[in-house]
C-alpha cells in the first residue's frame, strides 16, 4: 500500500510538472485524437482536445467522474484519481457503440447524452470530413434524422419532427440565429455557416424553449465552431488545414483554410472557405415531369424564351459563396476564460428555382426570380468563470451583434418592370448563464436573455429599358422585437440508475412596427404588441443496467409572432398575396418523448424514440379581408387576400430509430429511419397534412475501417407522398411535384445509392473520393423546387499540419 501511495504520489508530480496534460492517441495508428470532449459535471468543466491530442486536465481535480468522447472510440468514465494512476497518454477503444456521449445542446452545459431525457445527436468532426458536406445544410442531412428541403441549389431547409422554418431554434457558438423575418415558409439562412469550420454540432428534438426561447418548437440545431486551442507546452501550438474540392453534378470548386495558433495565455484561429457552384445536374432516370426545357434570356431589349440543349441542367441554379471567420482567446488563469468571433458569410446572387419553373399560358412566369446576395455577420464576445461561490461554480456571459442582409428580385416575363425587395436585421443578443452544483445528487442551471431585432425594409421598381427608378412597396414595415427570458433547470440524481430533470421558462416579447400605406391602403399604420410566456419541462431517465437506457420527457414551447408573421406583404402562391395581421398570439406546443436503448455486448444497439406534439393557436396562412375586400391587385393580377392567423390546431406523431451493429473488428452497419405524420385544421373544420411532416426517409451504411482507410457503401431513401397525402396548400404546385397516373401532382419514392472511401497518404495528407447516386436517380426531395444531384463524382484533398 505504501509503494502504491508512492507512486500515485510520483505519477502526480509527473503530471504535475506537464502542466497536468493529457493525450489521448488511437490505438492502432498511435496518432492523435483531436476534437476529444473531456467533461466532468463536479466540479463543472469542459475541454477539447487539440490537433496534437492533449487536453489540459487541471480542471478536473477530485472529480469523481469525467467523461471522455470521441466519434468512433468507446467512451471512457473514470476518475480523475484513476486518470493519475493511468498516466498521461490514454489510449481510446474503437467502438461506435456507445449508449452515451458528451452534449451540451440539452442545458448549454457538458450532459452525457445516457442521462438527458430529451433525444439529442450529435455530428462528429470525423463524420463530416468523411461525408464532405457542400453547405451546412447538407452537414445536417448527413445525420439521418434531419430532413432537408430545397427551393433552390443556394438552399437548405432542415425539416425536424414535423416542423421548420420559424419552429426551429439555430444556435451559432451559444448565440441564437433566428432573426424577426424567420419565415414560415422555406428559409435558406443555415446556408450562412461554414462546414469546414464545425467542431461540434448538435441537434436537439423537441421542445427546447426552456433553455432556447422562442421558436424552439420542434428542435434546435446547435452549432460550435472551432475554439482557438492553447499551447499545454513551452512551444508555439501552429496547426491548420488546407482543403480543395471539386463535385462533377454541379462542377464545384471549393478552397477552405484554417489556422491556429496558440500560446500558454492567448490563442486564435483564422478560417476562410470559398465555394464556386455552377448549375446543377440531375439524373437520368426518373419522372420526366421534373424536367425543364426551357429558360429566359435577355437578348437585346426583349425576353427571349430559349430551349435548353442539356433537359438535365437546372438552370438557372449556379450560386458562390465566402465565408470568412476570425476568432481570438485569452485565459490568463484556470478561472477565467475570454473568447471573441467574428463571422462573415456571403452568397452571390442566386435564382429561385422553383419560381423559374412557374408557367403561366404555356410560357414561363417569370423572367427574373432572384435571391439577391445574402449576408450574415456575427460579432461574439463570451466570458467564462470558474469558481465556487454561493451562486455558482460557473458563469458564463455571452454579448452578440449580428446583421442580415437580403433581397428578393423579380421580374414578369416581358415586362419592362423589376421589382426589388430589400431587407436588414440588426440582431443584438445577451445571455448570462449559471451552473451550481449544490451537492452529490443536484445541480442547478439558470440564467436570463435578451433579445432586440431592428427591421429596416425597403423596396423599389427599375424601368429595365431606360434604367428609371421609383420607390416601390417594402417587404415589411420599419419595426422593433424584443424578448427577455428567465429560466432554471434542476437536475436530481436519485441514485446511479435514476436521474430527474425539471424546467420553467418565463418570457416576455413585444414587437413595435410603422405601416408604409402609400403603396397598400391597410386601415392601420402602426401596431404594438406585448405579451408573454410559461415554458416547462420534466423528464426522467432511467437506466437498470449498462446496456439498458429507458427515458421519457414532456415539455412545452412557445413561438412568438415576429415581423415576418405580422407585417408582411407578399405573393404567396399564384393568385393569392398576403397581407400584415397586427392581432396575433403567440403559438404553444405540447409534447410527450418516450424512448429506449439497448446495447448487446459489443455486438449491437438499437435505439427508438417515439413522440407526440400538439401545436396550439398555430398560425396558419388563411384567407382575410382588407378594407371590406376579399380581393386586390397585386402585381397586376387580381389575388385573394390572405394572412397570418391563430386559426388551427396542429398535431404530430412519429418514431425515430436507429441500429448500430458491429460485424467484425472493421466492418460496421448503421442505419436510421424516421417515421411522421402530421395534421392541422383548415377553415370549414377539416384536416390536411402538415406541410413539413416529411415523408418516411432514412439512411443505411456499411462501413469498413482499417488504419489509415476507410470505405463506406450507403443508401438514402424517402417514401412516396400521394396527392391525397399532400398538404392542401400544395397540390396546386405543379412546378414542384411529379404527376400521379390521373394527373394529380405527387412525391415519388426515391433512393441513392453512393459509395465513399478516405486514405491518408501520408500523416498529413488526407484523400477523399466519392462517387454519389451512382445509378444516376432523377429524384426531388418532398416540396423541394430543384431536384438532387444525379450521378456525382467528388474528390477532396486535406492537408492537415
């Protein structure tokens, strides 16, 4: 005993003279695992690896429990005294099949995912390189369980549980992304983030307004960008990435750069990514409706409708994009942490392709449907500070600025009259978080935030002949939201196996907006509204034994109307234009998960998630009356008047299950489907489905790893949604659908297959080859206006240093 005392004592001075620096390394390869989560719940800390692998563990002193993660290796639960005795080079077990993972979506705090009620994944570093994602978008699609929707190739609509759009929470590094003009239509804003730059990223299901807010209906999606990494040594930490990529179905060029550097105190890491798509190519085989044989040009002083020589080519659909990232970091001491971001997205200018598509007396609608560049600008200042106090063992401040820039450019075909909408949102943000662990078996997060978004509108006509210009009709009116929230969140540990998880959420949100009546005659020019909101949730997990994880949660969440919901003005189909509602609530859901998950041996698991949500005093598109009138010119076409109403009621159900199984040391298989219906209230009483309750869809994969290579054979697929499935709203589409055998307009079942493979030539040099939909598919996602992608030749290089 004593000889052991001694060595536990030397071991503690080795560590001890390292700076107490851990390396977790592979154990075939021997090489570095970066982008690690280490995290301990008492005391409260949080740590990533770096590229050389090394975590500073000084943090997690006397921690009876610390949590190491990493995507592909078995996760590690062990005591910082075991960790002393261990050394400090720790060695990872390939596994992929964990029951638990470190996830911070759920509370804003590190949460092994075994022990949080509510369902929540996770999209390693590692996946992402391997599946190359083009835009964030797409990053989420790899998950399996996030449907993606597109109106066009610069788009990406995440469809989660039923909802989207403005029922969905963004988070961008703790700070909330959904502006006032979140739309609840189709909305592209996740385009504005950058793949290459996620370190981590989360999507939470279901209800998250007690820690989230408003528009955490069906989920959020959490993402963390890389974290400027310290030096653990007397040396200069420098590493990076070079990244190139070319794709064949839309000849994409893309370049991406990163660097850190680190010093003991102060730390920064600069990123730049560039993409360059031209249009998109779809498949051979498939519903000829999705064919497009025709385009506009302008030739001379006239539109000319030309015929396309390439049916397959989506034109018009070619987009580029810069993103450009700038972070710094300095903790002077293990009690206080300072990290700045900058973060600055923008598109080019993009055609909506779905609008290209529209006909209207067997000519093309439209000669312009332009999205206008679209810009995205992040300034982020967060603090962290570690102590022990009566308050709190960790706070954490997080001041944020953002601007949004967009415009929508449209123009009848041969007409001399282009009419351009332009948008800016000031987005200010603060939220001060606490955690307390108050003892053994209890810890307390609370905190507040504030939130105030400034809408400026504008809109003008262009005399494309002659160049004239007039002031025209605004998208929205000139106005103010704001929100301020209160929340705290108990955490109880009955015992090992039995964990309590208990929330409540007050808010309070107003929006203050000015009506232009020169161009509409609205019989209101001003509106204000105040109002509030009760949130809640409660949980519990339950876990008999090491490879049986049973949970079950019920919550609540609220959206509240923003500018977008009250104020606008626009053509929301052919022949019908919405107008502003100034008299509207807020909406409230109700939902209820249940879940399971087994682990056979090292074998297999299997997980199923099944839930149940009711949305209250939806607001739903209906028709309306302005100044007595059912009816009024919009565009020069007389259209039905419609608005924003708290008219139905929503329901949504569905399961969501996965499988992991590991048939030899290299060879593993994993799949996951996603089954969901739902319904809302029409005006005479009747039910449609929901317009964003996606059909069944689903990925399965057979992977086989060893050492520096890796293949991965893959199958996506979506079931077929028929006419009498459709929403009410959508049937009359034809630019979107395919018809049915009688002419109706219907979504056929689709499937790819695609295979991948990564090597890494060299400790530095990583190559990545894929060929996607192989058997060359024509297919179109649900409601999306541009199909996918046929036959798809992609080729990466990363060099890594």
């Amino acid at each position: 005993m004593k000889y052991g005392l001694v060595l536990v004592g030397m071991l503690c001075v080795l560590f001890g003279a390292m700076g107490q620096t851990l390396t977790l390394i592979d154990p075939t390869t021997s090489e570095p695992i970066k982008h690690a989560t280490v995290s301990s719940e008492f005391p409260p800390a949080f740590e990533i690896s770096n590229s050389k692998g090394q975590v500073d563990i000084s943090a997690f002193v006397d921690s009876d429990k610390i949590t190491i993660s990493s995507f592909g290796y078995q996760t590690i639960e062990i005591s910082y005294a075991s960790l002393m005795e261990a050394g400090p080079i720790l060695k990872l077990n390939l596994s992929n099949l964990n029951l638990n993972e470190v996830v911070i979506s759920g509370s804003r705090w590190a949460r092994d995912s075994d022990e949080t009620p509510s369902k929540i994944i996770s999209i390693s570093p590692k996946s992402i390189e391997f599946q190359n994602p083009q835009t964030a978008a797409d990053l989420l699609g790899i998950s399996g369980k996030v449907y993606i929707q597109k109106s066009q190739q610069g788009g990406g609509s995440p469809m989660i549980r039923g909802f989207a759009t403005n029922r969905l929470l963004y988070s961008v590094d703790g700070v909330r992304m959904n502006s006032a003009i979140f739309r609840g239509g189709n909305i592209q804003n996740v385009l504005n983030l950058d793949p290459f730059t996620m370190e981590h990223t989360e999507v939470f299901f279901g209800p998250g307004s007690v820690i989230y807010g408003s528009d955490a209906i069906g989920g959020v999606m959490s993402f963390k960008t890389l974290t400027p990494k310290l030096s653990l040594d007397d040396q200069t930490l420098v590493s990076g990435n070079a990244v190139t990529r070319f794709s064949s179905a839309n000849k994409e060029k893309t370049g991406h750069f990163d660097l850190n550097l680190g010093w003991k105190k102060w730390a920064s890491v600069t990123s730049a990514s560039y993409w360059d798509y031209d249009d998109l190519r779809q498949g051979k085989n498939g519903p000829d409706d999705y064919l497009k044989s025709v385009y506009v040009k302008r030739i001379g002083n006239e539109d000319v409708v030309l015929t396309q020589d390439d049916p397959l080519l989506q034109v018009p659909s070619a987009y580029s994009q810069l993103n450009l990232m700038q972070k710094v970091r300095f903790k002077p001491s293990q009690k206080w942490d300072f990290q700045y971001g900058f973060h600055y997205s923008e598109t080019s200018s993009y055609g909506r392709y779905d609008r290209h598509n529209r006909m209207r007396d067997g000519l093309p609608r439209y000669a312009e449907w332009d999205y206008g560049p679209q810009k995205w600008m992040m300034n982020n200042l967060s603090i962290s500070h570690f102590t022990k106090n009566g308050l709190f063992d960790q706070m954490s401040i997080r001041l944020a600025q953002q601007r949004f820039e967009e415009s929508r450019i449209d123009r009848s075909l041969n007409k001399p009259t282009r009419s351009t909408q332009e948008e800016m949102v000031d987005a200010f943000s603060a939220n001060l978080d606490f955690t307390k662990v108050l003892d053994s078996h209890n810890t307390l997060i609370y905190g507040a935030e504030y939130v105030i978004n400034k809408v400026n509108s504008t809109g003008f006509t262009t005399d494309i002949t002659d160049g004239t210009m007039e002031e025209g009709p605004a998208r929205y009116p000139k106005s103010t939201w704001n929100s301020f929230g209160l929340f705290i969140n108990e955490e109880h540990y009955f015992n090992k196996k039995v964990n309590l998880k208990a929330g409540l959420r007050y808010n309070i949100f107003g929006l203050n907006a000015d009506f232009d009546t020169r161009f509409y005659d609205f019989p209101f020019s001003e509106a204000k509204s105040t109002n509030s909101s009760l949130t809640g949730s409660l949980g519990v997990v339950w876990r008999p034994s090491q490879t049986w994880v049973f949970s079950g949660n019920f919550g609540t969440a609220f959206r509240a109307p923003n500018v977008d919901d009250m104020g606008k003005v626009f053509d929301s189909e052919p022949g019908a234009v919405t107008v502003p509602n100034p008299d509207l609530e807020a909406e409230y859901a109700y939902n209820l998960d249940l879940g399971f998950a087994k682990k056979f041996g090292n074998f297999a698991k299997f997980d199923v998630t099944g839930y149940y949500t009711i949305l209250n005093n939806a607001l739903v598109r209906r028709d309306y009356m302005l100044n007595g009138q059912d009816s009024i010119l919009h565009q020069g076409e007389l259209s039905q008047v419609q608005a924003m109403q708290n008219a139905a009621q929503a329901r949504v159900y569905g399961l969501q299950a996965g499988l992991e199984v590991q048939l030899t040391s290299k060879l593993t298989f994993n799949s996951d489907i996603n089954f969901q219906r739902g319904e809302e209230e029409l005006d005479d009483g009747t039910t449609s489905p929901s317009r964003h309750a996606a059909p069944t869809f689903g990925v399965s994969r057979l992977t086989y790893a060893f050492k520096k290579l890796q293949v991965q054979f893959y199958a996506q697929y979506q079931g077929e949604r028929s006419f009498e499935k459709l929403p009410v709203e959508e049937r009359g589409k034809d630019e979107i659908y395919a018809k049915d055998a009688n002419g109706n307009n219907y979504a056929p079942a689709w499937h790819t297959l695609n295979l991948k493979a990564s090597y890494s030539l060299f400790d530095f040099l990583l190559v990545n080859a894929g060929l996607e939909n192989i058997t060359d598919q024509r297919y179109r996602p649900c409601s999306s206006g541009i199909s996918g992608a046929g036959r798809n030749w992609v080729l990466s290089l990363k060099a890594s240093f």
